[in-house]
C-alpha cells in the first residue's frame, strides 16, 4: 500500500445549475481528490486549513474513508474558503459568482512526519509557493509529484508557478491553460513545451471532450464517458487527478503503460462525480458500479485491428 | 471484394487557411469519400456530375485509383460545383466565401446497371431527394446505407431529410448538427431520438475531438490523432466517411465490432487528410504510412486494465 498526500483546499461551495440550486455544501480540490483516491488501496494524508466553521460531519466524510486529516490546521478564529459558482445551459462554462478565500488566504502548510516519505504527492491547485514548500518538506524525493494548477496562476504568479513546476513529474492543466502556458494552439506542441519547463508527464484535460497524456513522443488518449446527462462537473478535474494519484499510489507503479490505466481510473471516477452536486455522488459510490463502469470505458474505446 | 457505390459532388476547391491559399483545386465530397475508399480492396463507383471544365487529369486521379466513373455526367454547357473557404486562425471554425451549384443544382443521379447491387451505398451531402433518388434506383437493399448530411438540408429541406433517413443504416453528422436535428443536447440522448428516425446507427463527428458511433445502448469512440499541424482540414469528414464506407465494404461485414474498426480506419485517414491543401496528402498516401499509423492509433487508445 503505497502512501498518497495530497495537498489541497477543503472548502464549502455554493452552486448553481440548470438542475438546481445548493446551499453551503463540502468542497474544495483536497476533498474531490481524497474521496477520489479513497477509492483504491492507499494510505493517503490531506495537508489542508479550515475555519472554526468547517462541520465534524464534513471531517468524518474524510476519517471514514480512512484519508488522515492531521495535516489540516482548524484556525479557530478563522472561516473556511467558500466559492460559489453558476453553469450556464451547456454545462462547459460558468461563471463565479464569489471567491472568499478566508483561511485560505495565507495557508502555510505543515506536513505530517510520517507523510514526509509519501511514494506520490498530489499538489491541488492552490498558489504555486504553497505547492513548493510542500515539495521542501518531503523528506526524500517521492517517486512522483503531480501538479494542478490553473489560469488564475499564470496570469497573477507566473515566476512562482515556473520555479514550482521545474520540480515536478506530472502537471495536470486544461487545454486552454497549456494553450496559455506554453503559447501554442496545438496541443502536441503545448505539451512539448510544457515538458521543456519541468513535467516529463503532461496531461491535458478537456473536459467532455476526454484527456490526453504526454510522454516524450508518446502520447494516450481517454474520452469522457458520454453521459445522458451532465448534472454538475464541479469536482470533475479534481476527481481525475485523485483518481489518477490514487490509482498511481496505490499500484507503487509509475511506469507509462501504468499512467495509461491511471488516466482511464481517473477519467471513470470523474463520470460519477458529475451525477450529482458536490460530492454526493463520490459519497454513495460502490466499488461494484466503479467496476460495471470500467467495463463500459474498455468497450467505449477498445478495438480489434490486427496489425502487422 | 464488396462493391461500394458513392454519390457526392465533384468540386473544384479554392482554399484559405493561416498558412496560404489555393488556386481552384481538386474537392467535393464525392472525391473525398472515393480516395479514402480506394485505399481498401474495394468495387468503388462515384455518381456525380461536372461541367465540362472538370479537367481530364482529375478524372485520372479517380480512375487511376480503380473508381469507376462511369456514373459522372458531364454537362456538355455546364460548369462544375465550386467551393471557396477561409479557415480561421482556430482552423476550427471557417467562413464560406463562394458556394456556386453550377450543374449540381439539378443534379439528377443515375446509378450505373452494374453498381445497383452495390454493398454498401454511402451518400455523400448531397440535397436529401437526390439521395433518396439513388436509394430507389438499387435493385436490391443494400447491405448498408450510409448518409451523411449537414444543417443546410436540416434549415431548409427538413422533411426531405427525415423522408430520406427513414431509409438508411448510418448517419453521419457533426455534434452541432446532431444537436439541430434532435433538439437535445446530451450526444447520448441526441444519438437516441435520431435513431428514432431511421437509422440503426449514428456517428456523430466532432472534428478534433473524435467521432462517437452510437448502435442502441453501445458506443464507441475514437479520438482525431493529435496532430503537430492541422493544414487544411476540408475534406476531413468525408475522408473519415469515405475510410469507414470503405473498410465496410472490403470486409463485408456490418457487425458493430467490424464497424469500430471502420471508425478507426476512418479517422486514421481523415488524419491524413488535414495535413496539406485538399486532396494532395490523400494523393500521395501510401499503403506502409497508414499500417504505421493504425499502429499510432492503437497505442493512443488501447489500455491494459484487468476486469473481473
């Protein structure tokens, strides 16, 4: 059982849909990649920091999934980050109705002792200088560390976010962030450029349209499971890279042929995630439907051509 | 060797992208589909018509390649069907700059005696009466009959073409299309209603994010290669209909695996096709340059995962 930290927020949100409307509930990157990376045999840790006003309930969400919490710091005069967000019809775009970084806002994170050793460190999108003091207090150098990171940070942090990524293995970004990154259209190109910077790994998400990972001149494909319905894709990126770190962590593998079956993991895991609001979805799931849906994801994509 | 009888237009083709523009060249659907065709052990015909300024060079290129041409009216006073577009920078999205009919404008196809017992039927977009036309003029049902079409016929002539689907096995159509025609935004659900319509089998081709062929509750998927350089992508989608027509034909066998091999032949050569002006790359295209790609796709898609 390999060990997994992951480092990300535990936040409440508020969203809008065209399904509906919620109140505060569970968020946040950290929680959609740990209820991810619960999913497979790992012993995983999350470094976080909430307010006074993050529930029991929400933590036993977490502990019950046995995800160590005592990287998470409770500031007891503080809030919790809340973000609230609206999807328009089409349910690929939205808008943020409101960003309260609260706690968040100067987030210092320890890691646990007995995490400074974890085999994969999964670095949720958080500012890049957080990221990189995580990777400073690893006691050695785990045998991967996987980046998320987004367009808020090239924009507003570009030098911090470039001294991080030259110390990782895997960056996880969306297509128009490695369009932005790297300032290429083509997405061979981007990760080409993108692998020039630090990454030997490369994935790049799109969302409905699948995720594509690149290693040197090789390059796998996996598709989104198409669904009936689209019901809330928040979650959805964090969910794959849990599935992914998870998948990865739990294997102690980190071969190519072996990332191919982590980016399928994750692109499974992040199907349900969008079911439902929140995490509700990654709450209920077994691991019986996980596996009925592996076997959809093989006929999905799996062919028979023989070649010479 | 199964026979395989295509109805599209033969085109002449003036082309703008980021990285030039042609003089009027070789296009038209029918073109597209018959050289992907060709590259499978396939009795291939094309029905169409040209004026008489189609060059005797450009019915080489057809007959050199074993497309009988038998079936081509050419109007003695007519000019050929002409095409001009701007691509934009995206190469995603182009402009229409010249759309002259000429003699496809009363185009009245006639099948030739000896194709009216074709295998397969692949009616390239074409208005929806003048596919229905050949439809009625087989002798016997086809094995298969595949059409493709796009929003012009669904904004103008709509009851021709829902007359004309009733009719045939196979649609092919992009997503914003499927979306038009079946009033529902989910692909899955879009795929559904349009079998309702007629066919058994819909494709829904999404450009650079691949192609879904939906047969009652099974879908398969297969991803455009990502490519260094999209050229031109004109043509792609009939060279994509234009492989799997083909693949269909040479092996006779309509089952739905044998048609996810024909989806993967096409989109290994419709990503040929977009990576230089029109026709020329489908030109030149040797049989040793499409086995290593097929060998491309396999590792882009295929994965290793255990299942119980």
């Amino acid at each position: 059982m390999g060990k997994l930290l992951i480092v990300g927020s535990l936040a409440f949100d508020a969203i809008e849909s065209p399904f509906g409307k919620t109140d505060k509930i569970l968020g946040g990157a950290g929680t959609f990649i740990g209820l991810a990376a619960s999913k497979f045999h790992v012993d995983a840790a999350i470094v976080s920091v909430v307010g006074n006003d993050f529930p029991q309930e929400y933590f036993d969400v977490l502990t019950g999934r046995n995800i160590d919490i005592s990287g998470v710091e409770i500031v007891k005069d503080g809030k919790t980050f809340f973000w609230s967000g609206k999807y328009h019809n089409d349910m690929n775009s939205r808008d943020t109705l409101v960003t309260e970084l609260n706690t968040l806002g100067d987030f210092n994170p320890i890691v646990p002792q007995n995490y400074k050793d974890a085999d994969v460190v999964m670095l949720g999108n958080l500012h890049p200088s957080t990221q990189l003091s995580v990777i400073n207090q690893m006691k050695e150098r785990p045998k991967l560390i996987i980046l998320d990171t987004m367009n808020f940070w090239m924009d507003n942090t570009l030098p911090e976010l470039l001294a991080v990524i030259r110390h990782i293995d895997v960056i996880t970004i969306n297509d128009e962030e490695a369009r932005q990154l790297s300032g290429e259209y083509s997405l061979v190109k981007a990760a080409e450029k993108i692998s020039e910077m630090g990454p030997e790994y490369v994935v790049i998400k799109k969302g409905e349209h699948g995720a594509l990972l690149f290693h040197e001149k090789n390059i796998f494909f996996a598709p989104a499971l198409p669904l009936e319905e689209v019901f809330d894709p928040t979650g959805a990126g964090d969910t794959f890279a849990g599935g992914f770190a998870g998948y990865l962590a739990s294997t102690r593998n980190i071969s190519f042929e072996n990332m191919k079956n982590a980016i399928i993991h994750g692109s499974n895991l992040a199907s349900f995630c969008v079911e439902k609001f929140g995490t509700e979805r990654m709450q209920t799931l077994q691991k019986e439907e996980i596996d009925k849906r592996l076997h959809q994801f093989k006929a999905l994509t799996q062919f028979n051509i023989e070649l010479q």
